[in-house]
C-alpha cells in the first residue's frame, strides 16, 4: 500500500449497483495505468497521437521536449498510484509515453467539448475530426471522471504551462460543462468568478493542488456549496439508534416536513429546520432541504466514483473545529436512502423535483439502498438528524394531529362536503314549511 496514493484501485463498488453493471472500468478510453493495453480500449491510440501532434503544434514544442518534460515527473507521478504491481512491468520511458498521449488527449477532448461548433463541423479538431471519438463523446465524458482512470494533476498542469497562454479557461469550462450533468451548478460556464475559483483550486495561495481531474471536479462542487460550514460547530449530540430515527419522505409529509431544494443545490447542503407560516404564531412545521439531483447512467456512475473518492481521501478529517463537512457526497447517498423506502417514496421525492430520474421508481430506490451501506457519512448528516429528533420531541401533539388530518383529508372533506349538502338541503325544507309573511 502506498500512503502517498490518490488514485486507487477500486474493487467493491462494482458488486453494489443494480444488476452487477461495471462502473469502475472505461468503455472507450484508457487514462493512466491502470486500464493501459486494454485491447477493448485501443481504439483511441490514433486519436491520442493525433491529440499530441495537435498539442505540440499549438504549444510551438517539439514533441521529444513534451516528453522530456514527462520524463522528468515521472517519479513524482509513479507515487501517486496503488503500490499493486500494476507498474512494475512499465518503465520510466514507457510512463512517460503513457503520460504523453494521456495528458494531451485529456487536455485536448475538454477543449474539443467546450469549443465546439455549434452547426457540427469539426473538421479543424484534431479529436471531433475522428469518427471514433464523436461516436464516443459521451463515454469519453464518463471515462475521464472515473477514479481508476486518472493521471496525477502535475502532468495536466506541467502540459498547461506549456502552453501560451496556459489552459486553465478551458478546464474550468469543462468542469462547468461536467458538473450541468449533475444540476449542482448552473449552466453559466463563461461565468469569469468560477474561473477564479478553479485557479484558487489548482494551486493557488492557501490550496494545496489537486490530485487529479476528478479530484478537481470534486472540489469544485464543494466549494460552490455555501452551506458546508455548519452554523453551530458545537458538541452534536449523535443519535445513537440512528436506524430508528429514519424517516421516509411519505413520512415526513405526514408529520409536517416540508421536502424542498437547497439553495445552493450542490452536494453536502443539506438541512433540517423549522418555517413559519403566514399568519401562524408558532413554527409549527419543519423544512429539511437537500440538493436536487438528476440520476441518469451518466451521473450514476459519477456519483460512485466520486464517494470512492471520498472514501479514500477523506477519512479521518475532523469536520468540528469548522473545517468543511468530510463525506458530503456519501452523507447525501445515505441520506436520501433513508428517505427511501418504497416506490411511493421515490414518486414523492420525484413530485418535489428532488429527483430527476432516468430509471424507474424501483430502479432508482435499489440504486441507494445497494449503495448507502458502503458509505461513510460526516457531520452535516448526524446534524440533520438531530434536528429531525428535537423536531419530533417538541411537536410530538403536532404531528399526531398533523398526521390524522395529512390521512384522512379526503375523508373530512367528503363528510364536510355531506353536512353541507345536508344543511342546504335542511334549510330548504324549512324555508318551504314556513308559512310567507
């Protein structure tokens, strides 16, 4: 095991997702070792030579200095992969290659993505010119987001700086552009502020650089969340029976929860709190928001990796002394499958537009259920629902009468309608009884 490892071999999360589909390897590209000589995947070797022949042209560098660069990190970038075997067959030369056509074909498919034409011609494009990749973009945009297919950050920003000038714009537009995917962030990717923000991400004063690209996709999304910061960091008292405190959506309608989207709809924001009505003297009711999420084959497999990520990376972060929220991805899996219990569930959080899904209700209720219990979960879930139990100990009359009337409102109206027909129909008899004055 390597301590100094940030891209790691993944080999539980392939067994929890519905119907045993692969969400670990690449369909269509190769990044990094891991999946290097894959023969369903050699395809993309021409496109990732045409990719760096592009590179070395826009960059005015002769391509034996690109891979004289490469050579000299190979070192630093041989320590950031799973000490497995899966290099001791490969050297440096051969890294550095790998990192070459790598490096360049990822750099050139995000700026391939963002620039392209709006009327389909790509014929300048040294990737979208090829029919294997426009066939393939999509699953490329998977692949690249995958935790086992990644190359250490160093490579992607030593081929930046070669550049003129750097290419920062470009991979902030891509990660704007990845993220619209999920709806956690606007569609705004010429937006100058999250420029800003990746720079700040990439190595700026105050942020240590990024592991990889996915690393980077990760942060990105917590950062734009304004809410990771609890606003009482003090002693949370943890329920210690978590599964009996639970509640699914169908649940929290009946005790007077409202199901809303957070304002910033990014991941880890997530909040359990009372709302006053109009023209109520007391917050009788109670409000838990999470971020809306749209769950597609694409953003399933995304979401995965990017609690394995999480998984690996995060543990062991104290989150009490204000430091962001550890786990918010896994916090928010977990949450919502508890959230979830049976397909009327799913169809509640689907009518508060808290789920946009592709798969059917028990598609979607069996991929959180198979994957919550592989998860950790951080601060800001336990505070969620500790806010849930004081809710339930405070307005425990509240709910009892809440809960009868959410039941039996279709009754009450039907008998309330009766006795007014009944009052109507009463009054007329009366009226025609009564001799006129």
């Amino acid at each position: 095991y390597n301590s100094a490892a940030t891209i790691e071999r993944i080999y539980n999360l392939q067994f929890i997702v519905p119907g045993n589909r692969s969400v670990i390897g690449p369909t269509a590209v190769a990044i990094g070792p891991y999946h290097h000589g894959s023969a369903q995947l050699s395809g993309m070797q021409e496109a990732k030579s045409a990719a760096v022949a592009g590179f070395c042209r826009a960059a005015c560098q002769p391509r034996e200095a690109v891979r004289g660069k490469m050579l000299s990190l190979v070192g630093a970038a041989r320590g950031s992969y799973a000490a497995d075997g899966t290099l001791f067959d490969m050297d440096d030369g051969e890294f550095a290659d790998m990192m070459l056509l790598d490096g360049c074909f990822l750099l050139q498919f995000m700026v391939s993505m963002c620039g392209r034409r709006p009327d389909g011609d790509d014929l300048d494009d040294p990737l979208m010119s090829r029919g294997e990749v426009r066939r393939c973009v999509r699953a490329i945009a998977r692949d690249v987001m995958l935790l086992e297919n990644q190359i250490p950050w160093l490579v992607l920003d030593s081929l930046m700086q070669l550049t003129r000038p750097p290419a920062v714009p470009d991979v902030d537009r891509f990660l704007a552009l990845m993220a619209s995917a999920f709806d956690i962030v606007g569609n705004d990717i010429d937006n100058a502020s999250s420029q800003t923000r990746l720079r700040a991400a990439a190595g700026e004063p105050n942020q240590p650089p990024p592991p990889h690209l996915l690393g980077l996709f990760y942060r990105r999304q917590m950062e734009e969340m304004g809410a990771v910061r609890t606003e009482n960091q003090g002693l949370l008292r943890v329920p210690i029976q978590l599964a009996s405190l639970s509640s699914t959506a169908v649940e929290l309608a009946e005790m007077g929860i409202k199901l809303a989207a957070s304002k910033t709809k990014t991941f880890g924001d997530m909040a359990m709190s009372k709302r006053r009505r109009r023209r109520w003297p007391l917050s009788l009711f109670g409000e838990l928001s999470l971020a809306p999420l749209v769950l597609n084959r694409l953003t399933e497999c995304w979401l995965l990796n990017m609690a394995a990520y999480e998984s690996y990376q995060l543990q062991g972060i104290a989150t009490m002394d204000g430091a962001a929220d550890s786990f918010p991805v896994s916090s928010y899996v977990t949450l919502v499958s508890l959230l979830v219990n049976r397909p009327e569930d799913v169809q509640e959080m689907r009518a508060k537009g808290l789920i946009v899904s592709a798969f059917d209700d028990m598609e979607t209720l069996g991929f959180f259920k198979a994957l919550a219990p592989q998860l950790n979960v951080g601060y800001r879930y336990y505070e969620v629902f500790q806010r849930l139990q004081e809710y339930r100990q405070e307005r425990w009359l509240w709910i009892a009468v809440h809960s009868f009337l959410y039941n039996n409102i279709k009754t009450i109206v039907t008998v309330f309608s009766i006795v007014g027909v009944l009052a109507g129909l009463f009054k007329t008899i009366l009226s025609v009884k009564q001799p006129h004055g």
